[in-house]
C-alpha cells in the first residue's frame, strides 16, 4: 500500500489525491512523509534567550511611576472618588466628577499616552518592527487625544457625551489609519 508523501497517511495507487489531507499525489515525493510539528505557545512566548521582550516590563515600570505621579498630583483622588461616589449615590444618576478626579484622568491617560510612544520607540530601536511601533504612536495618539477631551470636559467646554463622541470619531480615524499603513506596510 502506497502512502502520501505529505501526512504518510495510506493512500490507494490509483488515487491522485490524499484522502486524509488532500494533497497531490501525482508527484510523489522521495523519502519519509513529512510530519507537521506544532509547537506550543509558551515554547515560543517564554523561551529563555530567544527574543526576549523586555518592553513589557518597562510598560510595567512606566505603569507603576505615572500612578505614583498621580497620587502625589492629587493627594486627595480617594476621597475625591469617595464623594464622587456619594453624590451619585444620593441622586441615583450620574454626576459630574470633582475637578480634582478630571484633572487626575486628563494626567493619567495623558501620561500613559506618552509613555506608549516612549516604549514604541524603545521596541523600534530594539525589535525593528515597523507595525509594533505603528500600533505603540496610534495608542499613544488615541490617549492623548482622549487626555484633551477630558482637559475640555474638566474646563467645561465641552459636555460628556461631546468626549464620548469625540472619542470614537478619533478611535475610528486612527483604526483607518493603522490599516491603511499595515496594508501599505505589507504591500
């Protein structure tokens, strides 16, 4: 009994094609078949020494700092949350934060904003890969974006439905954006 040159699996002599997975076999190829080897995920993802991404724990390092930077920039945002909370709680509808939490969140996703085009650029440098860095500025544009809106929102220029919407139009732009690139990159 014959066997395909692909899977090994038993094939007639007559048959032209593999039964089990459909390869040609017409052109019979010298040899043992060629078994397929998968590999498991974290062979690959926790494979010491082999390209190791150590940006991740530098995102976590810059993650932890800009919290620190924000306590000591508003010292009182657990009980700024508190009576945010409360006043809530009293009305049963939504109520406009304290200033001092709009500002914290203008500050936190300005920073985590700027901190992904600091670690797309670090990856760049690092890795040479043109879409993580692409990915890393579109982020770091979408939260710096979105640190203005809410900037505009604690200034009272603008009403929160307004950051909402505008939010998703600059989401949507930078998403076209990222695949317009992606696709040009791949071309």
């Amino acid at each position: 009994m014959a066997t395909c040159p692909k899977c090994g699996a038993e094939v007639d002599e007559d048959d032209q094609f593999c039964g089990s997975c459909g390869a040609s076999l017409t052109a019979k190829a010298e040899g043992s078949p060629v078994k397929e080897h998968y590999v498991r995920e974290e062979d690959v993802c926790f494979e010491a020494g082999r390209h190791a991404d150590y940006t991740g724990l530098v995102s976590f390092g810059i993650f932890l700092l800009i919290v620190g930077i924000i306590f000591v920039a508003n010292p009182n945002i657990i009980s700024d949350f508190h009576a945010w909370g409360q006043a809530m709680a009293n009305t049963n509808a939504f109520a406009k934060p304290p200033l001092g939490l709009i500002n914290s969140a203008a500050l936190f996703f300005g920073l985590i904003g700027v901190s992904d085009f600091f670690v797309a650029g670090i990856r760049f440098v690092v890795q040479k890969r043109r879409r993580r860095i692409l990915r890393g500025a579109l982020n770091g544009v979408g939260l710096v974006v979105l640190s203005y809106l809410l900037y505009l929102y604690g200034k009272g220029t603008l009403r929160g439905l307004s950051v909402l919407a505008l939010e998703a139009v600059a989401i949507g732009l930078l998403v076209i954006v990222y695949a317009t690139a992606r696709y040009l990159i791949m071309k």
